[in-house]
C-alpha cells in the first residue's frame, strides 16, 4: 500500500469543513431513515468495507452526497466512496479496439488501460483448422457433470416414482418407442396421439432437452451456454449433454425453435456465464486476467441431487449443501493443481457463483478467500446456523474440518447478486416500474407461501424463519385454514397466499411490497424493483443485491423482525416527499435488477433463424445498457482500482499501460 500525502490545512479550508461537518450533522438528524440497514447488525465488517477500499480520486468536493447520502452515477444512487470514483472514472472513458486471438471487440477503457477482464478458469482452449475454430472443454462443472453422466457404473435407479430412469444412460427406446411389449414411458403412435385416440399418461412431459411434442418425436435446439458460441456441438445442453430440460437454464426451445423462458430459480447462473463468455472483459490468457470466474455449475448438479444414482448422494444422507461443498472442493483441487494463478492470491481475485438456495453457506473453507457471488446475503450476524426449512439443504450438520466457521456472506468481499426473472415484454411495454403514485392505491402488497397456516402453504413452522407466517398473523387479507383474517387486517393492505393471475399490475399498483425470505432467498426484491414499488425488507441481517454497493436508504425500507406488528403505522410515516423520491430512485435503477444482456444475446441467436423478432426481443432492446451485468463490472472496476492489495498485484503483472484513473 503507498503511503498516504500529508496535507497542509489553512483556516479558510477549516472553516469550510466546520461548515460541511455542521451541515451533514443536521443533513443525518433530519433525513436519516427510520430504521436500520443490514450493515447495523454487523458494524465491523462494514468499517472493514470502509477502510479497504481506498479511493484513488478525490472528488468530494464536486460531488458531494445528496440528502441521502449516495453519489449519482448513471443514475444509480452509489455509496458515496463508490460513486464518485466511478463517476471521475468514467469521464475519461473512450472506446478501443482489442486484438485477441483472431477476433476483434470494440470495448470502452479507462485511461487507456483495458477494462476489467475476466479469464474463465476452465481447460478452455481454441484449435485454429483454417477458417473453422473448434472449442475443447475438457474441465468445468457441466463436462465433469456429464463425464460423470456418461460413464456411469451403470446401475438402476433406486427411485421415488414410478417413472423415473436410469440416469447412467439416454433410455432412447423406452421413449420414443411405439412398440408396446417395451415399458416405455409413453408409448403410443404420434399421430394417435395427437388424435386424441389415448390418454396419455400426465407425467408424459418430454422431459429430454433437444427434443419436443406429446412423444418427443420432433427434434429442437438444446440449450447451451451462448449455443455453443455458434462453434461448437450443442447436444444435450451445455455442450455435451444435460439431462431435464428445464433444469438450471434460463431457457429452452419449442418444435419451431423458438426460444421459451423459464422461470428456473437458478437460471441466473447461465445468464451471467453467458454474458461474460460474450464480453469483451474476457480474456483468454490469464497472466492479462483481474479476475478469475470459475465455472461451477452448482445448480446443475443440486436439481438432480435426489434421484440421480452417480451422485452418491445416499453418502451424504441426502444433504445437497454437502454434496454441493464436495463438488467446489474439487474444483478447487483442480485450480490448484493445474494452473498457477491461485497460489499468487490465495485464491482473492477468483469469483465463485454460489445461485441456489443457502448460497456460499456450504462453500469449502479453502475458497473463502475468494469472492462470493449469491442471492444469499446472511452475513449470519443475526441467524447464525442454517435458516432453511429445507433440510436436504441445512449445512448445521456439516463438518467444521470441511466447511470452516466463515459466515454465508461477507459484504466486505462478496457481492449479493438479483435473481433470474422470466422476461416479461408486457410489462415493459406497460412500463409497470414507472407507474406514477396516484396509480398506487395499495399501501403494502405481498402475494406469496404464508407458510402452515394457509391452503397449500409450507408444512413446517420454520419456513421463511418464521417471518411470513407472523406478517400473515397481523395483516392477513385472506382467511387462514380456520377461516380467520390477520389481527390488524386493513383496507389498503394486501397480505395472501392466493395466487393472483395479475400478480406484476397488482404490484404495480401497490406503493410498498414485501421483501421476506423463503427457503433462504426469494425473488421478492427483483419482483419489487421490477414493477417500481418500494421494496419493504424484512430480514435482519441478510444483504439484498448491491446493498453493500448501492445506497439502499434512497429507494427501499428495512424494518426489523420485531416490529412487523408495527409494520402499517412505520410506512404512514413516510411523507409525500419522501415517497416520491424513493420512486424516482427505484424508477432509475429497475434495469438494474434485469439480465438484459443475457436476453439480447438470444434476441441475436433468434434473428438468425427467423426474420420477425419475438416480442420479448423487440421490447428489451428498447431498454438501456445498466443491466444486471454492466453493474458487475462497474463493481468489479471499482474494487480492482481500489483494493490495495489488487492495486499492488495488478502492478506486478501489467504490461506497462498506463495506470487507469491514478
């Protein structure tokens, strides 16, 4: 770290900060928010964030903290320390072109120093055959998955349904066959089926990704990451093979070929993949990397953990979260063995995207050095052991030799990223975020699981920590099993576990919706911002995307688990004012909480099959730039630059370019 310039202050200059102390003081006593942020309940880990990372710029003094106390850039309410060093960055930014390993991309640089480029720490290599280029993967968590897959010890499934399969092998025969001495799944002619002549059986889904119709008999596209980057062979998903379609991808393909999104928990993890293979931030050669992502597909392995025999999950006595620490601990190994970059770190400048449920809860203690990517932000200050009422996924019973004692989330190093949201054209065409305040009647809005008090609700009392079930005890709006509302139900106040067929307008028309966890996380935040209405966090101590980045006190409220029977008279007391400063927030970083560059990479695919653009991809190209993936890297820009201990390694290992924004 270099030394930091003594300075010389003269009245004049005490004066004025005398003067901006005294203003910020009543700027805090007046506008303060109510109630707390996560950071409140881990004081030193966020004076940790404060003091690692340094900002190089000095630009207090032209871009003072608004009355909230954030920093504009690109109109995202930033932390101040992080706002302004992005803005003073991005002034002097300009475009360049990049030679790589035969390809040319256009990319914006600061200071005439590369961006943030990203290596992908997999056996990814290019063989140059003339004007053809072929792709090898012989290392990720999707090829060693299916290695795995592949070659198998063949045995039978030990299964829960009657219809499940040997997942050692593709049973080719036994669905598509229409002979009927063969016990297949579905046998039946396809032209009989589609006559209506039989039933076919309800589970007769087509559940083999390259494949469509009631028998699987037409041939589509499979999913892959990026389609293979239009170079390789796409045979199954990601390259190789993936067994159920629909598991952990952001999408699949009709009969016709037509890209169908899903609403996959997990698919979050594809689309960021996806956007950094297409980015001009990757490189291939890690001695130019800031950063290396890992690809472990974790999402993949975990929605197949139960029934799938080559997992040998039985070991594990069914806990996915071990299964899970086992399958990054072997990465790990991996890294370590094979190649020389994480031995010059300890591993600090690799990222590892933890999706499901619990998150990094169950990362091997050997990564923790790293950077975490989730949408699990328990910093596990408050709720100490695991929170889920899922108990394939609780991590208490893993052993400390493998898991360590680190928290699920460090908001010092790691970064809490939105979930997946099936694109919605028409709320975009509708504008539903930008919906004005006279057009919001509801004062607060939740529609989801209220847990075993309510029709279809969660069976166990822990679900959510509890939280929903005692929000729906005071504000239900709906009649419980004993056909009781909530202790306080009110008018204007919307809390039911009826699913509603106008789910995003009744958001849209609601001025504060609910934010409360599930089985760990829960997609209420992206769902909030989505539809402009101020989100209402209810959870002590567990991070939001970018809370550790963005001012959260701009454009959301947190109110603590033990004033939810206060909830009502806490939000009355926000003013006009207030509320429509809020809005406007939430109305300029919506996108922010959206894979718009992840959806436009297949709006691209698409075109190129078919001559009319989906409505999907005409509507999101209409949108700005600052989606989900731009404000990963402007994060990553503004922690390569002022992390010191980046800072020194960076120099050790640049090229002589200049230095950006120094």
């Amino acid at each position: 770290m270099q030394p930091r310039r003594s300075c010389a202050c003269t009245w004049p200059f005490g004066a004025a900060v005398i003067s901006l102390a005294v203003l910020v003081a009543l700027t805090h006593l007046l506008f303060t928010p109510l109630f707390p942020s996560p950071f409140d309940y881990f004081q030193q880990s966020n004076q940790s964030l404060d003091d690692d990372w340094v900002v190089d710029l000095d630009l207090s003094d032209q871009l003072p903290p608004n009355l909230n106390g954030s920093v504009t850039y690109r109109g995202a309410p930033w932390k101040p320390e992080i706002g302004r060093w992005l803005a003073g960055c991005g002034s002097s930014s300009f475009p360049v072109e990049i030679v790589e390993v035969a390809r040319i991309v256009k990319t914006t640089v600061m200071d005439r120093e590369f961006a943030i480029r990203i290596w992908d720490n997999a056996d990814v290599f290019m063989d140059m055959l003339g004007n053809h280029v072929r792709w090898h993967c012989n290392w990720s968590a999707t090829s060693q998955l299916l290695k795995i897959v592949h070659l198998g010890n063949g045995s039978p499934a030990k299964t829960r349904d009657p219809e499940s399969t040997d997942w050692t092998k593709v049973d080719i025969d036994n669905i598509f066959s229409t002979n009927a001495s063969k016990p297949g799944w579905c046998n039946m002619d396809p032209h009989d089926a589609y006559a209506s002549k039989f039933k076919i059986k309800e589970n007769c889904n087509c559940p083999y990704d390259g494949t469509s119709g009631l028998l699987c008999e037409i041939p589509t596209m499979c999913s892959c990451l990026n389609q293979c980057s239009g170079r390789g062979h796409c045979h199954g998903g990601f390259c190789q093979g993936r067994h159920y379609k629909i598991e952990c991808v952001n999408r699949i393909y009709s009969g016709d070929n037509r890209t169908h999104w899903t609403e996959q928990l997990y698919g979050a993890q594809m689309a960021l993949y996806e956007s950094i293979l297409a980015s001009p931030h990757r490189t291939l050669n890690g001695e130019e990397a800031d950063f290396f992502y890992v690809p472990v597909l974790d999402s993949c392995i975990i929605t197949r953990a139960d029934d799938a025999p080559h997992f040998s999950n039985k070991e594990r006595d069914f806990r996915r979260c071990f299964m899970a620490l086992d399958y990054y601990k072997k990465a790990y190994d991996h890294i370590v063995e094979q190649y020389p970059y994480w031995n010059r770190s300890s591993g600090r400048d690799h990222m590892w995207f933890f999706s499901w449920d619990e998150g990094a809860c169950c990362a091997p203690k050997e990564i923790w050095n790293s950077m975490m990517l989730v949408h699990w932000g328990n910093t596990n200050t408050k709720h100490k052991n695991s929170t889920t009422a899922y108990w394939p996924d609780n991590w208490d019973s893993i052993p400390s030799e493998r898991r360590g004692n680190h928290p699920c989330f460090d908001p010092k190093k790691d970064l809490v990223l939105p979930a997946w949201k099936v694109p919605n054209p028409r709320a975009v065409r509708l504008k539903l975020w930008a919906r004005p305040r006279i057009d919001r009647k509801t004062l607060f809005y939740f529609n989801g699981n209220l847990g075993p008090g309510y029709k279809h609700g969660r069976p166990e009392n822990s679900y959510s920590m509890g939280l929903r079930q005692k929000l729906a005890d005071e504000f239900g709006s709906t009649p419980n099993k004993e056909g009781k509302f909530g202790k306080q139900q009110t008018p204007n106040v919307i809390v039911t576990s009826l699913k509603s067929p106008t789910y995003y307008e009744e958001m849209a028309s609601s001025l504060f919706c609910g934010v409360l966890p599930g089985d760990g996380w829960s997609g209420r935040m992206e769902d909030s911002m989505l539809n402009g209405c101020i989100p209402v966090i209810i959870q002590d101590g567990i991070c939001l995307p970018y809370e550790n980045v963005l001012n959260y006190n701009s454009f959301a409220v947190r109110i603590l688990e033990d004033d939810i029977p206060n909830l009502v008279s806490i939000l009355q007391q926000y003013n006009e004012t207030v509320i429509e400063h809020m809005l406007s927030n939430v109305r300029s970083i919506w996108q922010r909480f959206l894979y718009r560059d992840s959806i436009l990479l297949e709006a691209i695919r698409q075109r190129e099959l078919f001559s009319k653009d989906d409505d999907w991809a005409l509507e999101f190209s209409k949108l700005g730039d600052d989606d989900v993936f731009a404000t990963f890297i402007q994060v990553l820009h503004f922690k390569l630059h002022n992390d010191p201990w980046r800072r020194t390694l960076r120099r050790q290992y640049e090229t002589g370019l200049p230095k950006a924004c120094t």
